[in-house]
C-alpha cells in the first residue's frame, strides 16, 4: 500500500502519549495483550506501543500503511528485540490467507480507517473460526459530548491524521452478527470515552451467506 502518510503526526505521536501511556492506558494494552498465543495480527501498529505488551510466545505480525510511523514501528521491535513481521497495508485489504489468524488486535486505531467497515470484514476473513478480536477504541460521545464532538470532527480529522473522533465504533462493533461478544466494556466517559472489547469469530462468512440467501430463487 504506498501512502506518503502523516510525517508530523508520526513524528509527534510517541510525545503527545507519553502521558497516557504511562497513566491511564497500560492496564488497556495489558488486557489486550493477555494470554493471546498462536498467530497474533496488530492492525494499524502505529509506533508499535502495543509490542512490550505481547507474550514473546505468540508469532506476532503486524500491518501498518504509514511509512513514518511504520519505521518507528521497526525501530521499536528491534529495540525490544522483538521478532514482528510488519507489512505496508491498510485494514481494508490485509495481505494474509482466509482463516489464518488465531487473534486480532485494533488498537485505536479503527477510529482512523478510511473504510472501517472493509477493515471489519478483513479480521472476520482472516481470523481462524472461534478467534477474537480484541479492541480498544474511542467513540463518538452521548448528548452534548457527542456533538461537540460532531463540531470538532472535521478539523481533528485534519490535524490527527485522519482520525474520526465521532465514530461509532463501538456499535459497529457489537452489532455484527458474525461475532460472538465476549467482553465489552466502556474503559471511560469525558471528552475521550473509549470501548474496550473481545469478540470470538462465529462465522466469517456469514454475512456473505445472509445476503446471497435475499436473492430470490429463479
Ligand atoms: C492513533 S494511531 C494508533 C497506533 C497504535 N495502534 C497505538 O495503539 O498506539 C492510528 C494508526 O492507524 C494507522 N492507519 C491509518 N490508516 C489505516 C488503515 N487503512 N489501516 C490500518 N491502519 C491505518 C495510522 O497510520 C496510525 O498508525
């Protein structure tokens, strides 16, 4: 996937979360991380914050578009030692066999998808039957939390990197009927309130089958 990418966002993302993520986002990245073994795809891997929290057992890959924050990516693996294979793609069009996955991880990072919803059916394609998908994302506010952020979403998605700040990500989430709902929690309210989440693939196809099966029968 060739993208020039976001090279002052980049340059700046490990700064502008220093803060959180020594504060407030280790016990999310932990439960993300926990216990997952097996063949493990981190989507959308940044500067690669999610790395030191991975078992050095499981056989870690990783997709990252953006050339800038995909060679922090790199760099950060190196340092920790860290064997990750990190592919230039997108979520929309993963680069990996069907039912190849034991387990998926979003971090953040479903907000900034361009096609969020092709990237959803990329992890249900991917994922082996019975795999999760672990996520932590920010989502649109409720009452007057949500259209502040309505307001704001057009110049935050031009200063953060193409970032949605009110997507419903959440509920795109919980309502596809190709996962089986494990975990679902909002981890916080406020301005930034975020979901956290585990999903099991019930039936990766399943949509596929469930639109084949409207067409009526000749
Ligand atoms: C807010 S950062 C999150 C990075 C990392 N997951 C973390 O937890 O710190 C969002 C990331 O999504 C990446 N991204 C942008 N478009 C993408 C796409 N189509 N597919 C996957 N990732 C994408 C960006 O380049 C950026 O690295």
């Amino acid at each position: 996937m060739s993208t020039d990418g976001h090279p002052l966002v980049a340059q700046l993302y490990d700064a502008v979360m220093a803060i959180p993520e020594r504060t407030m986002l280790p016990e999310h990245r932990e439960a993300l991380a926990a216990d997952l073994s097996g063949r493990v795809l981190e989507i959308g891997a940044g500067t690669g914050a999610m790395f030191p929290y991975y078992d050095e057992a499981a056989d870690l890959h990783a997709v990252e578009p953006d050339p800038h924050m995909r060679e922090q990516a790199v760099e950060r693996a190196e340092r920790l030692g860290r064997a990750v294979d990190i592919a230039d793609a997108g979520g929309e069009s993963l680069p990996y066999e069907d039912d190849s996955f034991d387990a998926v991880v979003a971090s953040l990072v479903f907000c900034t998808i361009p096609d969020h919803e092709a990237a959803l059916s990329e992890v249900a394609r991917v994922l082996k039957p019975g795999g999760e998908f672990r996520f932590l994302e920010h989502v649109r506010g409720e009452g007057r939390m949500g259209q502040a952020h309505d307001v704001l979403a057009p110049a935050w998605h031009t200063v953060a990197g193409g970032c949605h700040l009110n997507r419903e990500t959440g509920a795109l989430f919980r309502h596809d009927d190709r996962f089986e709902v494990l975990d679902y929690e909002q981890v916080s309210e406020g301005v930034v309130p975020m979901v956290r989440g585990r999903m099991r693939l019930v039936d990766g196809r399943g949509r596929l089958r469930k639109s084949l099966s409207r067409v009526p029968l000749l």
